[in-house]
C-alpha cells in the first residue's frame, strides 16, 4: 500500500496556501480587534464606581462592561464563522476529491473471498516456482536428434541418483540465511502487499508441509533480524532513500557459537540456504553496489567489490554457502527473489544438489514451497526470463540507467518542484533493438557470435520435475485460406510420479542477405504459443493443441513496406523444451510474399493497416543488426558517448512549456449543459457509437467535463446532471489497496511467478479473484496488470511485470483483464508504453525505439489484452517516446489504439505530479480522457475551455470514461448510486446545525448585552 509522500503534502500544502494565509489573517484580524476592543472600552474608576454590582452573580454590569462583553463575543462568533466558511471552502474545493476518495469504497472482502483467494495463492506458487537444479540434472529436456514430426523428448528429467530433492516428509531441516527470518513476499511499491493480512512465513510454510526446523539456528536469525531492522530495497519514488544491505551473518558470527553449527550438522544432514533480492516502484537495482547506499556486513572486508551488482552474491553469502557446502551432505538453495540472479555459483559446491527459483510468492505461497520440498506437490514451473551467468554481457547492460542531456537546460524543472526539482530531460537508448532476452543469446548463437554454454546458464522456458515426459508432434496443419496454424502434441509422463508439463511451440522465420540488406530484422527463434497439461499420472497422455496465426510469423518492416510483412519461404514451427531445446520441427511454406498494408490485408485483426506511426522516436541511435552476423556489435550496445540531443529531434521536444495548443476557426463549439433527463444509467448495454450517447453528452457542463479529466486519481469523478457518480479505483497488481480508506486484499503473487506457470487458467484465476475482492470493496477499476517487458534484470519493477517474452505476457495480462471484467473490474492494462526503467522516470526520460522493436515486442502485450483480452481502460506512462509524452502521444493513444487495434474506453495517466510535462490539454487532444491526479496541480485542468477544438476532446474524454464505467460493476443492479457524496451531506447537514447554534447564541448574546446594559 503506497504511502503518502512528503512531495504530496508539499503539493497539498501549496494548494490549500490562500485559504491558509486568509485563516492566518483572520485570526490576527480577530486577535487585533480583541486588544482594540479592550482599550477602546477601558472604563474609568469613576464609572467603576458608578456601576451596580452584581454581587449575587459576580457579573459586572452597565454600558461600556456590556459593550465590552458584546464585541467580544461578536469576534468569537465571527472567528468561528470563519473558520467554518475557509473549512468548507476547502473540503468543496481543493480537498473535495481527497475527501470523497476518503469516504468511499469502503467495502469489506468476505471471509470466504479471502480463505478461496488464498487458496488459489497457493495454487499459483505450487506451479510458478522454478526448480533449477536437482542432482545431476543439467538441462530441463533432450531432444532425441530428430527434426521430424514425431520427435520425442525426455523433458523436464530430475531423477539422477545424487537428486536433492524431494525431501522425505516430516525430516529435520537446518534452514540458513537472513532472509530465512525476513523472506520476500513481493515488490513494494504500487505492487507491495498489504500489512492487513497475516501471512505465512518461509519458515512457517516448510512446518505446515511437515518439516522440522532446528529451533536453535531459527532463534539465532529472529534475534540477527531484531538488531538489524532494514527496510531493503527501493523506497517509494526517492531512489536516495534506498537501502539496498543485504543483512547476513559473517563466518565470525557463526563461529563465535561454535555449539550452534555442531548442534546443526547433529541436527540433520540436510541444508536449505535462503538468498533473497527484491525490488520496487521508484529505483532499478544496482548495477555497482560501490556506489549506491547499503551497510558492510563486516569491517574486515567489502560485500561488494566496485563494479559488482545487486544480483551478483556478496562475499558474506559466498561464505555462508562455503561454510554450509563443508558441513552438510545435501544443501538446497531457494532463491527468493524478485529479479534473475546471476546463479554462476551453483556449480561452485559439490552439494549444493538442488536450487529453486521463488519470484515472490505473496501471501500464502510459502506453503507451496513447503510441499514442493516434500515431493506433495511436483515443480512444473518454467522460467519466463533468460538466466546468464554474467549481465554485463547483455546487449542492454550498458544502456540502462540515468543518461542526462547537457543541451537540454531551458526545459530544466524549477528546483522548487517537489516532486521533480532541478530535473532536466534524460534519455534511454534501446539499442539492442528485437534482440531482447532469449531472442538475442537464441539468433546470437545460431550466428556463431556467443558460446551459448558459457553465457546461457538456464534457457527461456527452463523448469524441472521430479517425473519426465515426452511429447511427440504430429505434422503440423496450415489452412492458407483461413491463415491458422493448428499444432497438436501429445504429451505422455514417462516417470514413476504425477506431474503437469508445457508444450511451448516456437517459430522460426526465413532470415536472408536480403532482409540484412533491407533492415528486417529477424531473430532465429520466436515464441508463438504454449499450452499446459492437467495433472498427468504416471504413464498417462493428454493431447494438446496450440492454434496461431500465420500472421504471428509475420515482421515488421519500418524501412520499406513501412507495416508488417510476412515474406515467402519455409518458415519452421517447432515444439521445444525451452527457447534452445528443439523436441520436434515442422516447416509451413508461405508461398507468396504478403504485406499488410491494405484495408483488405490487415495485420491481425486490425481496423485499419498498421503502418509507420513513430518514425521520428529512431532517433539518431545506432541500433544492432544481424547483418553480417551482427558485424556492428560492438559499436552499438556500447555505452552512450553523446548526452546532447540532436537539433532535429531538440525541435519536436514537446512539454508544457511550449506545448502547440490547436486551433481551428471553422471548429464548432458542442452542445453542453442542456436541460434534460437523460441518464448514463440508460447507456448500460449500448454500443461506443450509439446516437442515444449524444443527448447524454449535450447534457454535461463545462464544470463537469473539467472535474472528470482533471481528477482521475483512484476514482472517475461524478457528473450530476446525468446521474454519473463517483467510482473507486484501487492500486495493486499484487495486492488490491485503496491508499485512502486504507482496505485492501490479500496479495497474489508477482506477474513473474504467476507467468511462470505458463497455465493460462492460472492467470484467469488471478483476475477473477482479483475482480471479485475489488468488487467487494465497492472498487470499480484496478490499476492493474502491468505488462511492460523485462529488457534488463536490473528494472526495480520487474516483479510487476510477466516476462522478457511479448507473447507470454500478453497471453496472461489478456486472461487476467477479461476475468476481472467478468467480475464487472476494468483493469487498466499498464505502463503504456516503455516503461521499461524506473531510474529518471519522472524526468521527462526520452526513450529512442526502433518502430520494428516497438511493434513486435513492447506493444505486443498491450495489443493482445484489447484483441483477446478486451482492455476497457488504460494507463499511460510517465516516460516519452522519443522527444513525445506517451500520456499526450497521439500516434500512440489514437492512431494505433483506437484507430488499429478498435479500444472502446478510456486513457488515464500515471500518475500526475509531473507539470512541467504533464498538461491534460496534451492528454485529451492524444486521445487520453483524465489525469490520475486527486488534488489540483494546474495542469490537470483544461486550460481554454473557450475554443471549440478543445471543447470537443472533452466531450470525447467524457464518452470514453462513460463508456467503460456505466458497463461496469458501477451500474450493475444493486450497485448504483447517484446523489451527493455522503461526506458533503454531512458536511451540509453540520453546517446547517452550526447556523442554528450560530443564531442561537446570537440570540443570546444580544439579549446578555441589553440586560447588562440595563
């Protein structure tokens, strides 16, 4: 649950300051007329004399005392007038969104939600955690040599005699590692887990699954943990504020109770070692833990030698593994951790015979780790990231992270900004253009450029069993006429226990001198579709079918055809272990070359053909190519030598500065607030286009439209004159949290473990339960699922995100979204788009894409969740796309959107803090309907709601938020309302009893002062 920052009690502060300067000077008003009133009414000695003493009563009397007393309670009264009247103009003004977002969505999630939510948690863990290692297994499958159509495999094999795992139930265990007494349930962040909910602990999952844990080392972490009390990892958006320690005990501290570790090697002669690493909103991990804030673990050495990463083992750990290798016969790693570690050192130990990979497993997943221990549940997830031994080899490594512009400084953030303060213009450079994770090491090593065994440590795709399985393809079946490509493939369990498996189908296109010589870039193997077996009991098969598309083995061609292109030739479909591991292969021939750029030949179920749209975000970046066996290798992933942007891109560098406001004389300004009866009720049901939506939209007021774009933040605001009301948008693809009522839901696990379950049921699951809590909580909308690639392992919010893999992303991000729509939930697929760094994401960071990369990879994900996934709302993101806000791009909101890909509903931002380049003129004139901002900044509102252009965006922006909303749990039976927030009927109601009282004493007062005075 995300906490209010002090840049937002800044911006609030800022915001009420008029009302409270007036406050100020009324009081000081008041305090003056105090004092003037007592010396201007001082009675003399004389007249004390003079006056009749109230003996009886000890009230002093006649004209200046009851003067006196007059004007005295007369300031009180009007102070407290004032106040009254400055609190509500607060509340109704600056604060009233804060105050309804306060009061409502207040709903409870039922015990019998949670205890099933939980359960699927659970589910969920069991299938998402990786088993890496296990004895002498070294590759999740074989191939047996063929390239026929009835290849076979003997996949995901961890039988070999010297296997760690599993373990025998109910057997002593010896748990090491810090983090064995502070596991990692997830990100924090939008994603974190709510502290609401009790969870179960790494230690407690492995005692519910029978095991017994040596009480002593237990005892001796909890007491480690209590001295060290490190909130680890990134903080919200202030990356100084990170701490990225990783507590562990040195060899000394071990040995200082020598008892301990001979007590342990008699307790048992198993080990599990916990190494854990998380992640967050606001910071990516670092790259060189020289130069970022964490604390040694020991003054005798450094933990992190410079240049050394975040996901590299520290030198503390390295000893703890060496001291844990040398004493016990089997040692199990588990690996809880958010982002891919560097896993080199597993082949380091003679017993480390086992290793697990758990990507944060939320709320009660550690339970499942406790059974896949015990052999109750069988592993059968697959990793959805390519794992290296060394990232510095990547193609990426050296262009991520804080690339400042020198020539940028006119468009530099005012210092006082407090959420953006001195900031100038960045940049990011995605050189390595489609050859991103397994589509590089994969087309790399089919080039001859890598030594895939030396680089790839664990494939794309990679998982083991405790059973084995084979799968055997049948020849694969292309209808030409209708395009679709059906593969089936049988899958048998060949081992002695029950297990479930993954039939993943890859696609190899036809990659020649000529694509090299006309920049269409092909890599040598893509994901084209994956399917899961049920629970398959020894010997028993299951025949699974994958259908695609041949347009899926089409590619993007930004140089010529200018749209996709699907080129004649023999493209292979192959059926595989993993993104390296070939288990069967056909070929489909595509006769003629198709290029889909025709009304009547469009890509994938487009509108309309999807053609060159972001020319201008290549900007003057080297980008590498395959031609000649990537011969421009070197020149381009190498780290940027100029931070000026170019003159030709500086001049369509776009902010609130100089944003160009449109005009257009023969613009007619629209209908707004005619009197009617319309209702949005009466839309439930209607079509985007229907002309009923027309009498509806002519009845909204200027006011009305402004407070709806202005004030998007966790609601849709209200709109009276046609019956709108507010609805509630909670936060956390995670873990569902209203920031202001501070209810929430129990957290799922991370996009990366769910995705790694590679079972779509698994995602449809998460979404329905997310659906239904959000339902419950009377929450319309879910700032959910983020899909955003994993371009690099260092992005601090990678366990939000599904995979490096488009396809896989978007298949669980498209189940998730049209689950949760069941429920009547709109998630709001997010970040759009390239959001793929945390570092400068708030300083207007220019990301420079090549459109190829930017259709086929980034935008993929996105284009799936509205094709398959029905996407009835969308989030924006913060970063540009070249020298364009993506939340004011209008090629990216509108053209390709709408216009290609058919989204009906609404584009909120991220959220809005950033003025300097955030404007909701940019957002509504892209195509964007609201600002996800709760109090005002300026910029969220229309500037000139005199110009008819602009007018008619709004209207547009009101049609989009009403569209989604009205279709939505909002107005389903039972959950409709309209009518004034209940907190101004409180308000109201109390002012009216405060006139009341105010009369009253009036009354009273005068009536004191007549009969002093007589």
């Amino acid at each position: 649950m995300i906490q209010l920052n002090m840049s937002d009690v800044i911006s609030i502060l800022n915001l009420c300051r008029n009302y409270l300067i007036a406050l100020g000077v009324l009081v000081f008003i008041a305090v003056v007329a105090m004092m003037t009133n007592h010396v201007f009414t001082k009675v003399s000695s004389d007249e004390k004399s003079e006056q009749i003493s109230g003996a009886s009563t000890g009230v002093k009397t006649g004209p200046k005392y009851a003067l006196r007393a007059l004007i005295r309670r007369e300031i009180l009264v009007g102070l407290i007038a004032g106040i009254v009247v400055i609190a509500n103009l607060v509340s109704f003004g600056p604060l009233s969104t804060l105050l309804t977002l306060s009061t409502g969505g207040s709903g409870n999630i039922s015990a019998s939600t949670i205890r099933r939510a939980n359960q699927h948690i659970e589910d969920i863990a069991g299938e998402g955690i990786v088993l890496l290692k296990n004895g002498g297994a070294v590759s999740s499958s074989s191939a047996d040599g063929s390239n026929g159509s009835n290849g076979s495999s003997s996949a995901d094999s961890a039988s070999s005699a010297d296997a760690g795992l599993p373990l025998q139930k109910n057997s002593k265990l010896n748990v090491f590692g810090w983090s064995s007494a502070r596991p990692v349930y997830g990100g924090s962040g939008a994603g974190a887990l709510n502290d609401i909910y009790e969870r179960v602990s790494l230690t407690d999952g492995l005692k519910n699954a029978g095991f017994q844990l040596n009480p002593q080392l237990e005892k001796f972490y909890a007491e480690y943990d209590a001295q060290k009390k490190v909130q680890r990892g990134a903080v919200g958006n202030n990356p100084k504020a990170s701490d990225w320690t990783l507590p562990e005990p040195t060899v000394k501290d071990y040995e200082a109770s020598q008892s301990l570790l001979d007590s342990a090697r008699e307790y048992s002669s198993t080990a599990v070692v916990v190494l854990a690493r998380t992640g967050g909103e606001g910071d990516d991990l670092p790259a060189d833990m020289s130069k970022v804030n964490y604390t040694e673990n020991s003054s005798d050495y450094k933990d992190f030698e410079e240049g050394r990463s975040y996901l590299q083992l520290s030198r503390t750990e390295r000893d703890l593994l060496n001291l844990v290798n040398e004493r016990f016969e089997n040692v199990v790693v588990v690996y809880d951790g958010l982002n891919p570690l560097e896993f080199g050192f597993l082949n380091d130990y003679d017993h480390v015979k086992s290793a697990l990979w758990v990507a944060g497993p939320g709320q009660t997943g550690f339970n499942a780790l406790g059974r896949i221990l015990s052999g109750e549940t069988n592993p059968s997830g697959k990793t959805t990231d390519t794992l290296v031994y060394d990232q510095k080899q990547t193609p990426w490594w050296n262009n991520v992270g804080n690339f400042a512009y020198t020539n940028m400084n006119e468009f530099m953030v005012d210092k006082k900004d407090p959420y953006m303060g001195g900031a100038v213009p960045t940049f990011v450079n995605y050189v390595e253009g489609i050859y991103v994770g397994y589509r590089w090491f994969e087309t790399a090593a089919a080039e001859g450029v890598i030594d895939y065994a030396r680089t790839v440590q664990f494939p794309f795709g990679y998982g083991l069993s405790y059973t084995q399985f084979a799968q055997t393809m049948s020849p694969v079946r292309y209808d030409a006429e209708s395009g679709k490509i059906s593969v089936d493939v049988t899958v048998t369990n060949t081992g002695s226990v029950a297990g479930k498996d993954v039939v993943q189908v890859y696609g190899q296109p036809p990659y020649t001198a000529e694509d090299a010589q006309r920049g269409i870039e092909k890599a040598s193997t893509v994901l084209l579709g994956f399917e899961k077996t049920k629970l398959l009991q020894p010997g028993e098969s299951q025949t699974v079918s994958v259908e695609l598309s041949v347009d899926d083995l089409a590619s993007y061609d930004a140089k010529n055809a200018k749209a996709y292109v699907l080129e004649a030739g023999d493209y292979g479909i192959s059926v595989q272990a993993d993104s390296h591991t070939v288990l069967a292969q056909d070929t489909v021939r595509v006769p003629e070359t198709i290029v889909y750029n025709s009304a009547e030949r469009t890509h994938a179920g487009d509108k309309i053909p999807a053609v060159n749209q972001f020319e201008y975000a290549e900007g003057s970046v080297n980008y590498l190519s395959r031609a000649n066996r990537f011969a421009n290798f070197a020149q381009a992933t190498a780290a940027p030598d100029s931070f000026e942007m170019p003159e030709a891109q500086k001049a369509q560098f776009i902010n609130t500065s100089n944003y160009p406001h449109e005009k257009d004389d023969s613009a007619q300004m629209p209908k707004t607030g005619v009197k009617g009866d319309a209702q949005l009720s009466q839309m439930r049901g209607k079509a985007y286009d229907d002309p009923a939506w027309e009498s509806v939209l002519d009845q909204l007021t200027i006011p009305e439209m402004q407070d709806l774009i202005a004030h998007g933040g966790f609601q849709t605001a209200a709109a009276p004159s046609v019956g709108k009301s507010t609805t509630v948008d909670v936060d956390g693809p995670s873990a569902l949290s209203n920031n202001f009522t501070k209810k929430g839901s129990v957290g799922f696990p991370s996009a990366v473990m769910i995705a790694a379950t590679w079972n779509k049921d698994m995602a449809r699951t998460y979404g329905s339960d997310m659906g239904q809590m959000a339902d419950e909580l009377g929450a319309s909308g879910w700032y959910a699922p983020s899909m955003n690639l994993h371009r690099s392992a260092l992005e601090g919010r990678a366990y939000e995100y599904f995979s490096e893999d488009p396809v896989i992303s978007g298949v669980m991000a498209s189940q998730a979204i049209s689950a949760a729509w069941e429920k009547g939930v709109y998630g709001y697929m997010k970040h759009f788009a390239l959001n793929e760094q945390e570092t400068n994401r708030w300083s207007m960071i220019c990301e420079w894409i090549q459109e190829q990369a930017l259709r086929e990879l980034y935008l993929k994900p996105f284009e799936m969740s509205v094709k398959q996934g029905g996407a009835k709302a969308v989030m924006s993101s913060f970063n540009y796309i070249g020298p364009i806000w993506a939340g004011g791009n209008k090629q990216l909101l509108t053209t390709v959107l709408r216009d290609e890909w058919g989204f009906r509903g609404f584009v909120d931002t991220d959220y809005f803090a950033g003025s300097y380049y955030m404007s909701a003129d940019q957002v509504i004139a892209a195509g964007g309907a609201n600002t996800l901002s709760t109090f005002d900044v300026g910029t969220n509102y229309v500037s000139d709601v005199t110009n008819p252009v602009y007018v008619q965006y709004m209207r547009r922006a009101a049609h989009d938020i009403f569209y989604t909303v009205v279709n939505s749990r909002a107005y389903a039976a039972g959950n409709t309302r309209s009518g004034m927030e209940t907190w101004m009927k409180v308000a109201i109601g109390l002012d009216v009893v405060l006139a009341l009282v105010a009369v009253g004493v009036e009354v009273l007062i005068i009536r004191a002062y007549r009969k002093r005075k007589a």
